[in-house]
C-alpha cells in the first residue's frame, strides 16, 4: 500500500498463520527542508505503529542519501590510488 511517494507497506502471508510486513521507504535528503524531513519520519513512525505487534517488520530503503558533487566527499586509499566518494548513502535492512 503506498502511504505517500516516500513510503510504502506490503503485508506477505507467512506459515502458521504469521505475517510479514516490508517497508519500503526513501527519506528526503540531508539538503531537504526541515518540515519535509519531519514529515517523512512522522508518516514512517505512525505507520510502523499500525503493524501488528505479531508481524514480522522488514525495513528497506534510503534513508540519508546525498548524490552529486555539491556533498561531502571522503577520501581513502594511498596518494597513487586515491578513491574520491561523491554519494552518501545508507541503505538499511532491518528483520526484527
């Protein structure tokens, strides 16, 4: 079911009766409005509160990602083989 353009919930069927609910969702990013931010946390929490305290929960998305050369960069290797980061992203999976 899509709650709104960043979120979305599918309930799977699982054995014995249990089910399984995965969330998909994408977070404004860091360069974002405040009240978009808020927004987007407010509707994922209210609607990780209407799951079934028996479902099993599974969380995927994007949920801090910055893409482009205006970000922060980070820089490892040695001086010869320097790899520059230009994108910022956590992609999280959570089965509790």
């Amino acid at each position: 079911m899509a709650i709104d353009e960043r979120l979305m919930t599918l309930r799977i069927p699982l054995a014995k009766g249990r089910y399984m609910t995965v969330f998909s969702a994408y977070a404004p990013t860091l360069t974002s409005d405040e009240s978009s931010k808020d927004r987007f946390y407010d509707n994922l929490r209210s609607t990780l509160r209407t799951v079934s305290p028996r479902d099993k929960i599974a969380l995927l998305g994007d949920f801090n990602a910055r893409v482009g050369s205006n970000g922060p960069t980070t820089t490892y290797g040695t001086e010869s083989s320097v790899n520059t980061v230009w994108a910022m992203s956590t992609a999280m999976v959570c089965v509790c």
